[in-house]
C-alpha cells in the first residue's frame, strides 16, 4: 500500500437504506485501493449484514482508531461506533434509530477529519426525516458539516462529468430562494466556484452564473434581481480578476456548461441546478424498471476540510434487495481522493 495515498472516511449512512451495500460494492472494486486507503465510519454489525446483501466475499474488520486499519484489499476497516441494535433494524423504513446511526457516523467522520487522522470525508445517503427524528435537527449533511466546522460561507456543488454546478441557495422553499438572491452571496458562490476549479487543477476556469428569472430577466420585464443582485456580483468578481459571465439565461446556460463554454456553473437555487445535473447522471429504463445510470457527486465547498458525496438518496425501495447501484459512490470516492491527494502535495 502507497503510504502517500490519502486517508478517506467512508460513512455508512442510514443503514435502512443502502449506504451500507453501495459501500461493500465499491470496497470491492480494487480500483479504489489504488486510489486511496478507505476506511468506512459507521457500525460492524451493519457493514456484516451489509456483506450478505451484495453477495460479498469481503471481510469486515472492527476497529476503533484509524491507527488500527490495515487498508488491505479484501478487507473492509469499520471504525465501530456500535450504534445499532441489528435485531430492531428494518430495511426500508423510517426508523429513528438509524437517522441516529447515520448522523453518528458523521459526527465521528467530522472529528476524525478536523483532527487531521483522516485527509477526506465521503458520505453515503442518509434520511433527513429518520435523523430528525432521532433528535438531529438538520435538513441534510451540509448543514451538519457547516455547524460542525463552524463555516458560515458554503455551497453545494454538483458534479457530473464536464457538467459542474454551485448554487447560491439549497434546502429552502422557492419562495425564500428568491429573497436570498443578493449580491454579496452571488459573489461569494461565484469565488466558492473558482477556488473548487483551482483544486481541481483547472486555472483561471471560466465561470457561468444563471439568472433566475425566464430569459435572466429579459432586462427587467421578468424580473429585477439580474439588475440589481446578480450583474453586480459578476461586474465586482470579474474586477477582483474573475473569468465570469453573465447572468446567462437558465434554459441554456446549463447546456452551454456542459459543452464546455463554463467550466462551472453556477445556479440560483437548488432545481435549478439539481434538474441539469440529474437528467444527464441519472438515467431511467422503464423497461428494466431500474436505473441504467446514478453518476454525479455532491461537493461541500468552503469547509475546513474535503466533503464529498453521493448525488442521490437512501432509495429505501432498493434497500435490503442486493440491486443498489454503486456508480455514484464510486465517483466520489474517486473525486475526493483527487481533492485529497492535491491537497496533501500541495502542503508537502
């Protein structure tokens, strides 16, 4: 094993769903050693149960420090937080006691990170109304990582080949989304955006930032808040030496960033840049009654440290079946170990 390769946390998420399988799926892909040394967060009885439901000749081994992991292929280092009662577990439900094991394991991934024992974080899906239910009031992971690392300015970005979008506001109603349109936010998003492509090694990218009214406004007969938020946060971020454009109509902007004209996009609220991103990774067959395609990651920018995670959601429907898709997990495993590894040579 490289000794240079980075350190990720895997979180189990709720372990109703199917986190757990995706994770032995993709931990069986040897790809993913050569790449970084994983090591999953979470509960043994869960990834044990997990083995058996993806039909895996893997080994799970319960450990306690990070120190304790061997990072071999074949076998699957779990820090045990010993968070679930195995017999009260049903997969498919909304049960409190799994919204507490996974807010749990990214608790404990969040520490592990913020103490420099780990160089990354990667999150599998969790249920928001099972966690708050548990107690854990929090829309989703980007909130527990912005309270927990105390960051105040962030954003979620999503990823899905040459398609990358960052969004000025998420987990809000539509209605608030369009008072939170103000320029000191739009600007800060569209920095948020450059510093991700910089990490990513691609230099002085090419920013596209939406309007949010049809046509961005139509010069006013739309709307107003191109004129008055979104123009002036471009016009002050192209000054402060930014490649920025826009505000760019919503209904091709998207398009345009995917055929390479943007390198990021960035989007004014959270449909807006979650349709694009989900029309092109995710792709349906109604004949197979499955999905083909579950690519994308989701990226948390402005934190202290890397947070990285699947583009999609616990599908209960799926879970406990052995049919879940691993695809999405594989990509932001494979995102995060690029984010980490640049960040390791970057401070060496």
């Amino acid at each position: 094993m490289n000794s240079k390769l980075p350190v990720l946390a895997i979180t189990m998420g709720d372990p109703s769903g199917i986190g757990p399988e995706i994770i032995i799926k993709s931990l069986n892909e040897k790809s993913v050693y050569e790449i970084c040394k994983p090591l999953v967060v979470g509960d043994a009885d869960v990834m044990n149960s997990a083995l058996k439901i993806a039909n895996s000749s893997l080994k799970v081994r319960a450990i306690k420090n990070v120190n304790d992991a061997e990072f071999k292929f074949g076998v699957v280092d779990v820090i045990d937080l010993n968070c679930v009662d195995i017999s009260e577990l049903q997969h498919g439900k909304v049960q409190a006691v799994s919204g507490r094991a996974a807010y749990l394991s990214v608790e404990k991934a969040i520490q592990l990170a913020l103490n420099n024992e780990v160089d990354g974080t990667i999150t599998s899906p969790l249920n928001k109304e099972a966690m708050n239910k548990a107690g854990y009031h929090y829309s989703g992971h980007t909130e527990i990582y912005a309270e927990l690392t105390n960051t105040k300015n962030y954003t979620m970005m999503l990823a899905d080949g040459p398609l990358r979008v960052v969004h000025v506001s998420t987990h809000v109603s539509l209605r608030k989304a369009c008072d939170l349109v103000k320029k000191d936010r739009v600007l800060k998003v569209i920095e948020l955006a450059d510093e991700i492509m910089e990490d990513l090694g691609i230099s002085n990218p090419h920013i596209g930032v939406a309007g949010l009214n049809p046509h961005a406004g139509e010069n006013g007969l739309f709307g107003w808040e191109e004129e008055k938020e979104i123009a002036p946060a471009i016009a002050e971020a192209k000054q402060n030496g930014l490649n920025v454009e826009g505000p760019v109509a919503p209904d091709t902007l998207f398009s345009k960033a995917k055929g390479g004209q943007y390198d990021i996009a960035v989007a004014m609220y959270h449909d807006q840049g979650h349709i694009p991103l989900k029309v092109t990774g995710f792709v349906w067959n109604e004949g197979k009654n499955k999905w083909e395609s579950v690519s994308g990651v989701n990226i948390t920018l402005g934190l202290p440290i890397i947070r990285v995670s699947v583009d999609h959601g616990t599908a209960f429907g799926k879970a406990g079946k052995g049919t879940a898709n691993h695809e999405s997990l594989m990509n932001a495993i494979e995102y995060g170990a690029k984010l980490a590894k640049r960040r390791i040579d970057k401070n060496n």
